[in-house]
C-alpha cells in the first residue's frame, strides 16, 4: 500500500523506553524536538530518584509525554505501554517509531525509516546496521552473524540486522503488537517472529553503524547475549505445532520401547537386533501419521510425504550415531556421563533440524 504523502515528524511518534538514562539520553531527546517531531512518547521504566532529572528535563519540552513505571518491567513492557498510549491517546496518527536513548540512533535515519513507512503503511521498517565496517566489534559481528543465520534456518527471515531497536511500526499493528508475549529484552525478538508467523512483511533500511567502545564493552557478551536470544528463538520454535512435534515424538519413543521391551520379554535375545529395527519401524509409521495429520494438519499428498518423512527420518538415525560416535572420540570421552552427554546434544541438534526440515519441505502447506 503506498502513500506518497506526509511527514514521519507529524504523521509519526518517536518511542523512547529508558531506565536510569544519562546525558546521552538527554541529547537525544533534545535532537528529536529541535528536530521536528511533534509527538515524543517517553517511557520512564522505574528510574531511581538520581535519574528522575533526565525526565523532568525531557517534559520541558511540549512536544515530549513521560509516561512512569512504578518500578522496572522491562523494555517490552515499556514498549507495549507507548504503543497502548500511542492508540488511545492519539489515534489519529499513522505509527511510532521506536528508538533507543543511548545515541546509537540518528535523527536522519530516524526520519528516513519514517518516510519509508509512511510510504508504504503495510510493511515495518527496519533500520539495519552494516555489521561488515571495520569498526564494528567483533563480539557484535559474531552475535548477529549467529541470530541471523539462525532466524534464516529455522523462520525462513531474511534479515541482516536481527537486534535493532529502530522500528518504524503501523498504526494498524500496534494492538497486535501489545499482545506479543514478552515483557524484557525477549520482546523484540518475538515481534520479529510473530511477524513472519501473522504474515506482516518487512523493509530494511539502512542506517549509519555507531558504536561507542566504551560503553559497549561493559553492556555487551556474546555469549549471554547470543544465549538469550537462542532460548527465546527455541521457545517459539517449539511453541504451536512445535509443541505437539514434541508430544508426537515423545509418544513415538514410547511406542518403540514398548514394543522393543514386549519383544524381547517374549522371545529373548536371540533376534534383538531385529526387535530393534521393527520396534523402530513401527514408532516411525505412528510418528509420520501423527506428524502429519495432527501436528502439521496437512491434507493429501500422502505418498510423496511418506518419501519425504523417511528421507530425513532414515539419514538422522544413521547422522546421530556417526556424528555421535565421532565427537565421543574425538573429545576422548572416557566417561559414561560425557559421552551421554554428547550424545543427548547431537540428537537434540538433530531432533530440532528435523522439525524444521519436515515443517518447511515435507509437511509444508
């Protein structure tokens, strides 16, 4: 939907979350009025009584609204209070842009990923930092090399700057976005999600890349970080017909140690090997049926998914015993707990590859 007309200054109102903000906050603020936005929603996420002066420096200006958490909720719940402002208190305007208080964001590309939007009033615009400039630290390229090369395997999202906190949002999706679960830093990740899952598209734009060494360097760990972001990715994975692939998968595994145990209670060792194969054989067959009528509910096609289920389903067995047996020697794995150990993240690495491979190829509506 395009719309040539309007101004994001006026059209538009710049989200600002903040907690215990310092001058930079401040010089931000000053920016964004001098600079022409008319509507600034402030959100003060439970500041201690020696930060509380930013804000009151901040309602000096007219075009600025401070709106005050009792205590800290966390950016996705200050978030969800600007946009639930932003809907009932002005609703005559066309989105927000949301930002962030430390500088990182500047006013011209604030205002261009606001006229993109205001062209084009059905998509969200991101603004997206270039992570290959030399002067970007290593940790940074590293932690979103990894969120986004996750986001393009397992969400099919295609998108180079996955924690950006400049966004250009509808008016349209503000409801939709208060009732996205998330309360902290996890918020944001989730609004990316729950955008490819409710088919609301996207727009990067790029934007200057700035970092201040200083402060990155004590707010910032990759490994943290990347860990944050890889259980929330993991709990919406496995959230809807993620769920039910892992009650599916469960009941599979019950079936064929039922069966395997019968057997060999029954007739002994004697063809153990062949109790394990038809064991196997037959929890895959109620695993498939279960896959595809109740966890993906895919109609027709039976043959060709059939071929398709055995195809990923025949390579992760023989996968999970190679790769297993290959890292237990070569981490010298001499304990029965590490090589358990091992194992237990092979098959959960492959358990969630196959999911992906099965909901995207074999199962896909």
């Amino acid at each position: 939907m395009k719309n040539n007309r309007g101004d994001c200054r006026s059209d538009l109102a710049v989200v600002l979350p903040s907690l215990d903000p310092d001058a930079k906050f401040s010089g931000v603020v000053s920016g964004l009025a001098e600079g022409g936005f008319e509507h600034i929603v402030i959100v003060d996420d439970g500041s201690d009584e020696a930060h509380r002066h930013w804000f009151d420096q901040a309602e000096a200006y007219p075009q600025c609204t401070v709106l005050h958490h009792e205590g800290n909720k966390g950016k996705g719940r200050a978030l969800k209070t600007a946009f639930s402002y932003v809907r009932e208190q002005l609703p005559a305007l066309k989105g927000v842009i949301t930002i962030d208080g430390d500088g990182q964001h500047l006013l011209p590309d604030i205002i261009q990923c606001g006229n993109v939007m205001l062209e084009n009033e059905d998509k969200v615009v991101l603004g997206c930092r270039d992570f290959d400039l030399p002067q970007v630290p290593p940790r940074s390229v590293a932690g979103n090399k990894f969120t986004s090369t996750a986001f393009r395997i397992f969400f099919g999202i295609h998108l180079s700057d996955t924690q950006t906190g400049l966004r250009a949002i509808p008016s349209r999706y503000l409801e939709e976005f208060c009732a996205i679960a998330g309360e902290r830093f996890e918020y944001e990740t989730n609004m990316l999600l729950q955008m490819k899952r409710n088919g609301i598209g996207f727009i990067e734009q790029p934007i200057e890349t700035v970092y201040d060494p200083e402060d990155y360097s004590s707010h910032y760990n990759a490994v943290k970080d990347s860990w944050k972001l890889a259980k929330v990715m993991i709990r919406f994975l496995f959230s809807g017909s993620g769920a039910r692939y892992v009650i599916s998968s469960v009941a599979a595994f019950g079936l064929d140690y039922l069966i395997y145990a019968g057997l060999f209670t029954a007739f002994g060792n004697a063809k153990e090997a062949l109790f394990h194969l038809l064991a196997t054989f037959l929890s895959s067959v109620l695993n498939f049926h279960m896959n595809k009528f109740w966890v993906f509910q895919k109609k027709g096609d039976y043959g060709k998914e059939l071929l398709g289920y055995y195809a990923i389903c025949i390579p992760r067995t023989l996968l999970s015993t190679l790769a297993a047996s290959t890292l237990i020697a070569a981490l010298e794995a001499s304990t029965p707990a590490l090589a358990v150990a091992v194992r237990l993240v092979v098959d959960i690495v492959l358990f969630i590859a196959a999911y992906v491979l099965q909901k995207k190829f074999v199962f896909r509506k």
